[in-house]
C-alpha cells in the first residue's frame, strides 16, 4: 500500500509468566497454551504477526518451557525463532526484555504479551502501528483500547491520551479513560541501564513518558483480556462462538 511504512521484521512475544492466575488451565499447561475458541494465546499472536509480514520470532520461556518450545517447533516454515530461557530465573517483562535485546533483529521491534485476544477493524493492528511509529519522537507505541471497549478488563484503565497521542499516568491510582492492550512497538535504544536483573517494563515506560516519546495508537477492533480462566469463555461468548 502507497505510504505505510514496513512492519519491524522482529518481534518479541512475553510468553514466561508462571500462569499463576489462569489456574486451574495452566495446572497441566503454560498459559500461551490456553486455547480460546479452539485456537491457543500463541497461536493466535502468530497470526496476526504472520498477517503483518513479521518473519523473525523471539519468546521468553519460563514455566513449562518445554511445552512452549515443542510448540514453536510446528511453526519453524513460517518465523525464524529465537528461544530467550529464563527456566533458571523468571526475570519480569523489563528483565525479559533486556535478557532478548540482543537477539532482536532490527529496530524498532514489535512486543506482545500473550494473554490477550483481538479482532482487527481494518488494517492488521500491527500494521496500524508501523505506520505511526516516529523514531525521531518515539521510544514506545503501545496499542490502547478506550475502556469502555476493554473486554473482561478487571482494571480501572491505564493511561491519559492527551491530543499529540503522548501517553501519561501521573497522580495516584485512578480511572483512566485507556486500557494498553499488551501490544507495543518499542526502539532497543530504551532497552538500556536497567535498574536490577529482575524488574518490570513499567521502568522503561515511566522513562519514556518522563522524556515526552511515550505515544499511544488506539486500537478500532474488539480486545479482550484473557488472562484469568473466567475470561476465556466470556470471549468466546462475544466472538459469538459456542452456545
């Protein structure tokens, strides 16, 4: 399409967590295992990469690695997959991120969490974003979604949207009118002097936000969270399958 720029060729996806609250799903599984109308969390991120033209994978691992990576193994035709092992100490979204830095081609690079479902109205999400990102304003884009549209949300929202599209938090706990959707594109410059091995994405995030280069896309499908085991049959339910 004239004018979209490319889709970063990498993509980082956080599939480490310990799945502590998908229990009982994750009892015999890893939570990107949890299937969602037939289809499982992983499975369903590497669509929508693969419909992007993403063509290089890197996926932390940490409970039931094993699972994980025999899964990847299906799809070796369609990603080049890189495997960042975190079985001996499960690091964080911000100790993932820096432990797989180097072994992310290109940048900026695509990041997504692995307990969320979305639809796209339009373009692919990922493609939406691409055509967004500004390296010269830019350390971070994520994906937001108002939060009367955040399906299963058991938040209060995330995030202020002022009108340049920055993103910001400031002040105590409160509602906020956007939910992140676990979806960013981030550059690798942000990716540095992390404060400890074990820590969470939130530092980059606030150090993003503190320099004005924190911006926000908002997302025109259907984004539910998926991250608990109630929430997998209420999507299927508004996705309009089963019953």
């Amino acid at each position: 399409m004239a004018g979209m720029k490319a889709v970063p060729e990498t993509a980082m996806i956080m599939a480490a967590g310990k799945g502590t609250r998908m229990m009982p799903l994750t009892k015999d599984r890893p939570k990107p295992l949890v299937r969602v109308a037939g289809t499982t969390l992983l499975d369903h991120v590497l669509v929508h990469l693969r419909n992007a033209g993403v063509g290089r994978i890197v996926v932390n691992v940490h409970y039931m690695a094993d699972q994980i990576e025999a899964h990847l193994a299906a799809h070796a035709g369609d990603f080049a997959v890189t495997v960042s092992d975190e079985r001996a100490l499960l690091l964080d979204t911000g100790g993932g991120l820096v432990q797989a830095r180097d072994m992310i081609a290109g940048d900026p690079f695509i990041c997504v969490n692995a307990d969320n479902w979305w639809t796209d109205s339009g373009d692919n999400a990922f493609r939406r974003m691409a055509d967004m990102w500004d390296g010269d304003r830019m350390d971070v884009l994520m994906l937001v979604v108002p939060f009367e549209r955040a399906g299963n949300t058991q938040g209060t929202g995330d995030f202020d949207l002022d009108e340049q599209g920055r993103l910001s938090r400031e002040g105590g706990k409160r509602a906020r009118p956007y939910v992140w959707t676990g979806v960013q594109m981030l550059s690798k410059r942000l990716i540095v002097d992390a404060p400890e091995a074990v820590f969470s994405t939130n530092v980059f995030w606030d150090r993003a936000i503190a320099a004005g280069r924190c911006f926000g896309l908002v997302h025109e499908g259907q984004w539910f969270d998926v991250g608990y085991p109630e929430a997998i049959g209420m999507t299927e339910a508004a996705l309009g399958y089963g019953g």
